[in-house]
C-alpha cells in the first residue's frame, strides 16, 4: 500500500482528509526514508497576511536553531552557548559559507542562523538577527536547513487549521499557507477543521494503518486556536530531542554515569521487515532494555494504545521496557539514573551468565 505522503506535493497547499493531525503525527514517529522531513505548525486565528508569514519564519526560524547543529555537523565540537562576534562564532560562520560553497544554501542567511543558534541562551527574540534578510530569503533558506537536519531535499508543514475561523480569516491563512509554499518550496498540507470559505485547494484522501480516520481515541484537542503558535518536529537520531528538557537532562546525568556506555538515543526500531518500524527514547541493544521519557500527551487515548502496542512488541523480541514520566525525571534525575543503572547493570550480570534470552 502506498505510504499517504507519498502522494502529496511539495511547493504547494492541499487539503488532507481521513485523519487529524494527532494521527498524522504519530504515523510520522519514525520519518520514512523516502518522505520529506515534516514539521507540525499550528497558530491561532490570523490578523493579517504580513502577521502570519513573520511569526511563521519566526517559529521555523525557533526550530532551526533547536535542531542545530543537525544541519551543520561539523560544528558539533563548538560549545554553546558562545559569544556573538567570538571566536566560536566566527568559527561557526566560517563552517557554514563552507557548507554553502557546496550546496544550494545561501551562504550569508545560513551562516548568520549558524551564528544565531551556536549564540542562543533560550532568549525569545532569537529571530531578531535573521528578519534583516528578505522574507523570501529566509523562507527558502529555512527550507532547506530543516530538510537537511534529517537527510532529505524538501521540506512539508502539517499545518493544523483551527476551529471557528471566519471567511477572512480562512482567506488569509490558506494565502499565507500559499506564500510559504511558494516562496519556501515548502509542501504545506492542512489538517484540522475543514474550509468552508475557500475552495481553490486540492483535498487528497488519506488512508492510516490501524483504522484512524479521525481516530484520536477521545484525545484531548490541540490547543485552543488563540495560543501561541507552536512548532513540533521530529527528533535527530543520536541525540535527545533538543524540544524536551527531561531527555536533554537524563542525558546530562547519564553521560557522567561510567555505565551508561552503550545507550542510544532516538533510533528506529523493527523487529522484521513485516512490522512497522517504532521510534524508541533511548535504547540499550546489546543489554536489551528501552527506556521511554513521556510527556502529557502519551496519556491520551491515541498515544496510550500506541505505547502499549510497542511495549508489546518490544517485549516480544526479550526487551525490557522502563517508562518515565517527564516530571519524574525534572523531579529527581539522580532516582530514575540510578534505577536504570540498576536494571542495565542485572542485565548485564545475566548476559555474562548466558541466562539472557536471545
């Protein structure tokens, strides 16, 4: 069966229909090889078209630097945050006029961002450098970086439309939608509430595995559609997801625990061509052990099944599963290090015995 991203442009809007974004997204767990990387965007309603592509590079602009330096890796040995106009600095400028010396990017706007990210401190106004550039520029730019944390050439926004939108205002999302892709090359595909007001756009059924045609289970709904607008993004493999600070603070523990050797983070997970592939928090291979970090969102009903559906399976295959919640690990980091290290260190014990399955 063909894979329902298969099918969809990049460098234009479509109407997805069959499944809402939760379902999108836990498909998309692990980004498959052939597919575009994939950005989930959801906003509130807009006021105007300039609003809404500025605070829409402005958040991409936010998960580029999260993502660094995924799309420059040779600037991994630098350590952040550094000083703007330091010697890091300049040396991570220099690494990305290199990198656009051989590729498409556009070398001033790609080493200011690498610039921008290696300097980030957490401020809110990371994009205040980055809008002297034309806003075609950084759209395009921000394409191509995105695409490149994770190996691909195009880049796709699951753009969630929100409730309750008048006909101006679904006018001036679906022309903003339109403006990113065409001046980004972005694929920007809307789920959510259906356009009523504007009938212009291609709608292209989508067929989920596991029945899920708007199937969230009873899932609690994306936020209200005046928040903030958020950004949600795949993590790089070998690495903790730079958007969760439970991940990034286990690993800060771990990396100081001479035991922890062995561990990998975020990696793709099957048990045999047949079955689906699963993306797993951090994983123990030759000990056998998976250890998942849950935010609030895995105790909705979509995610739950999904997570005992894994567990499942990994347990079929001789894998012990150790699950924490995000606020047992901001809690206390040194409890849960010490009960993994418990359990790595008994396995361990009966793989030197012979008396671990498989």
């Amino acid at each position: 069966m063909t894979r329902w991203w298969a099918q969809l442009p990049t460098g234009r809007v479509v109407c997805l229909d069959g499944a809402d974004r939760a379902a999108l997204a836990a498909d998309l767990e692990v980004l498959p090889e052939d597919a575009p990387a994939i950005i989930a965007y959801s906003l509130g309603h807009p006021r105007s078209l300039p609003e809404m592509v500025g605070v829409a590079l402005d958040t991409l602009e936010r998960a580029a630097v999260d993502l660094f330096p995924a799309w420059l890796p040779d600037a991994a040995g630098l350590t952040r945050p550094a000083r703007r106009g330091g010697p890091a600095a300049r040396a991570v400028r220099m690494l990305a006029l290199r990198l656009a010396a051989r590729s498409p990017h556009f070398g001033p706007f790609l080493a200011e961002l690498a610039e921008t990210a290696l300097c980030d401190d957490g401020d809110a106004a990371t994009s205040r450098s980055l809008r002297r550039f034309p806003r075609e520029v950084r759209a395009a730019g921000l394409a191509r970086v995105l695409a490149a944390s994770y190996g691909r050439t195009h880049t796709a926004i699951l753009l969630e439309v929100p409730d309750g939108l008048t006909p101006s205002e679904e006018e001036l999302l679906v022309a903003g939608a339109e403006w990113l892709a065409h001046a980004g090359g972005f694929g920007v595909w809307l789920t959510g509430a259906p356009l009523t007001a504007v009938d212009r756009l291609e709608t292209v059924p989508v067929l989920l595995p596991y029945g899920g045609a708007h199937d969230t289970g009873g899932a609690a709904p994306w936020p209200p559609v005046d928040d903030e607008p958020t950004v949600t993004f795949p993590a790089v493999a070998g690495k903790p997801h730079p958007a969760s600070r439970a991940e990034q603070l286990l690993e800060t523990a771990l990396a100081k625990c001479p035991w922890a050797t062995g561990r990998a983070w975020n990696q793709t997970y099957q048990s045999d061509p047949l079955t689906p592939p699963i993306r797993v928090d951090l994983i123990w291979r030759a000990e056998r052990c998976v250890v998942e970090v849950d935010g609030d969102d895995h105790r909705r009903p979509l995610k739950f099944r999904a997570d005992r559906r894994r567990d499942v399976q990994l347990q079929l295959d001789g894998y012990a599963v150790l699950r924490f919640t995000d606020d047992q690990v901001l809690d206390d980091v040194q409890a849960v290090v010490h009960q993994i290290g418990r359990f790595i260190e008994k396995r361990r014990r009966a793989r030197h015995r012979g008396t671990l399955e498989g």
